[in-house]
C-alpha cells in the first residue's frame, strides 16, 4: 500500500482549521482508496514567531525536503510586519524547493456560485499556470534613503530563459492533457513591458513542436475583461508570476470566491506544495466559521500529483454533490460550521 509523507503548515488564522478538515477528508480517502498518509505537523507562522523570533529556518526546508508534498493552510498576521511571513515561508518555499508551476484551475461546480450573469458550469472551467519562481517576485530590489525626499524605490522583473521555457512547456504538456478546447492562452503585458518580449519568442518557439494546440494571445488587461465577458474561451493560460497572482483571485470571484480555489505549487517529480488560494482571515479565525472547501480541494489536487487519480478525483466529485445539491448554500464564511464540510465532504467519500 502506497505511503505518502505529508509536511502540515497549518500556519495562521484559518490555516489551522480548514487544514484540519482537508486532514480528515485526506484519512477518509485514504481508507477508500488504499493509502496511507503520514502527516507532521510544522509549527511555522506567526505565533511560532512571536514566540521564538524563528521565520523559516534552513532546518524547516530541509525537513520539508524529506515528505512527498507540503499542504499549506494560510500565513498572514496583522500582528506582525505586512508580508514579512508570507515572503518567508510560502515564497521561501516557492523559491527553495523551485516549484517553478502555480496550477490553479477555474471551474464552477454551480450556477448559483457565479456572480455573473447567465453563466453556467458549461462556460467556466480553465487552469492557469502561473509562473512561480520569477518576475517581480525574485526580490531583485529595494529601498534606498527611505523617508527622505530623495528616496528611491525598484523591483526588477526577472525573467530568465529556463525558467520562462519550462513553464510554457509545462503548459502545453497540461493543455494537451486536458484534452479540452487545445488552446493555450499567453497572458502578458508586453505591449508595455518589453522584457517581456521573452514570453513573446519562447511561446512562439515552444508552440512549434505542439501542432495540435491551438496558440492564443491576451494581454493582461484585457483578459481581466474577458474573464467576466467570455470566460468560456479559455482552456489553459500560461502567464508571468504577478499576473498570474491577480488574475487567478478574479478567476476565484468567478467560479464562486476564495472558498472554493485552490493551487499546487509544483515542479514536477519533486516534493510541491499546496494550498487554498485565500488568506489567513484572522477576522474568522478561531470561529469554526470559515468554509474549508479550497484546502479540501487543496487535498485533492495533492492527490492527484502522488499518482492517486482516483481520490483526487472523488474529493472533485464530493464538492461537486455538496455544491450542487444545496447542502452547501455558498461560501461565506458563517453559512456553515467549518467541521461540519469537513464531514459532510467525508460522508460522500466513504459513500461514493
Ligand atoms: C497567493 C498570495 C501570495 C502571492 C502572497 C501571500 C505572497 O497572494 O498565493 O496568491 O502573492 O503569491
Ligand atoms: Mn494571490
């Protein structure tokens, strides 16, 4: 029986709540699919910090090294510097294990969950890959005579071939895979942004040795606009790491909010990382209110990256019964108690 070692960062607010219940529907499939996982518990965040000045040590990347994935609940703490955690663990994660591909997929499971008009499942159900490891991300930057009149601030974009060409690679691959529409959106700025002329060629390159996909342009802008126009175009999109970060919580809006979306960091054969795309929402932590359906899903498309189609799939179709026959009205944290997903989603695993 196939045994995956599973590093838990429950991390702040929420985290440590809906990771609880992506835990137990975890077992639950287990037990129905013929697995066993062995999670440890890693305490980082920001407690963790206040309480030992420790951010994210060598030592917790090492021992991250040694599990098969890293399930993430959420970082984000008003008590301390904005960013300060976020940057340390999940972009330290990120960029430490290299997990060069950020899937997130935008599907609605109901009608009632989109906020726009007269689109159904039928219209919204692409992926995004969004680069994970570049761009303004790379901490190329800084501040310098901050407080004074003369004070200069920068970020560089970086931009590198590797990284750019096995990102689109990867996205072709998945397009492929999907077996859905074949189209493959590159979503940039370049109009604006020239360095980003790189994603221009590399795609235009890489596109070659994919005949039966079809190779799509927007810009960032504009695809913004067409996510809420005619979201039923896109299939897959392959974009740069910030965009990829503003499109996808417009992509979350669209298939019925931060409750439901979820991504895998990845890079392909190696211990990924995965997580809901939403924060820590320190308002609702502690309340058993928020909805734990994203780090449900999370789970899921963990599964799926270990070779267990068949309980990633399941922990799929349990969402989709529990959105579509009503048991679960929406998403808003309070519409429902937090454990009480979490059993429901459990019940329809060990029923299916
Ligand atoms: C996300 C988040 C992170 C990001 C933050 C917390 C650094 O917004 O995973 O989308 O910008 O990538
Ligand atoms: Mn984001």
């Amino acid at each position: 029986m196939a045994n995956h070692r599973i590093a838990v960062l429950g991390g702040d607010g929420i985290g440590p709540e809906v990771v609880a219940e992506g835990l137990k529907v975890l077992r639950a499939a287990g037990e129905v699919y013929g697995f066993t996982a062995e999670t440890t518990d890693y305490p980082y965040g920001t407690d963790h910090f206040l309480a030992t000045g420790e951010k994210f040590p060598d030592s917790a990347l090492d021992a991250m090294r040694q599990h098969d994935a890293v399930f993430l609940g959420a970082i984000g703490d008003p008590r301390v510097e904005v960013g300060m955690l976020e940057r340390a663990i999940i972009a330290g994660l990120r960029f430490q294990l290299d997990l060069y591909v950020n899937l997130r997929p935008i599907k609605l499971y109901d009608e009632r969950l989109c906020p726009l008009k007269g689109k159904t499942p039928d219209d919204i159900d692409f992926v995004v890959v969004r680069e994970n490891t570049e761009d303004a991300y790379a901490g190329i930057g800084g501040i310098l005579k901050k407080g004074t009149p003369n004070e200069v601030a920068m970020q560089s974009m970086v931009y590198t071939r590797n990284g750019v060409e096995r990102v689109i690679r990867y996205a072709f691959d998945l397009c492929r895979k999907r077996n859905q529409k074949r189209r493959l959106t590159l979503v940039d700025k370049a109009n604006a942004i020239r360095a980003q002329d790189i994603w221009t060629r590399v795609f235009a390159e890489v596109a070659k040795e994919y005949p039966d996909i079809e190779t799509d342009h927007g810009y960032v802008d504009a695809t913004c606009m067409w996510f809420l126009k005619k979201p039923e175009w896109y299939d897959t999109i392959v974009t740069p790491n910030l965009f990829g970060d503003i499109i996808t919580d417009l992509g979350a809006a669209i298939q019925g909010g931060m409750g439901i979306a979820a991504s895998g960091n990845i890079h392909p054969g190696k211990v990924s990382m995965f997580e809901p795309i939403h924060g820590s929402a320190p308002k609702y932590a502690g309340k058993n209110v928020a909805n734990p359906i994203a780090a449900i899903a999370a789970v899921g498309m963990m599964l799926d990256y270990l070779g267990e189609h068949e309980a990633g799939a399941a922990i799929d179709s349990a969402i989709q019964t529990l959105l579509t026959s009503g048991k679960v009205q929406n998403l808003r944290a309070g519409t429902h108690a937090t454990n009480d997903v979490g059993d429901w989603t459990v019940e329809l695993i060990q029923g299916a």
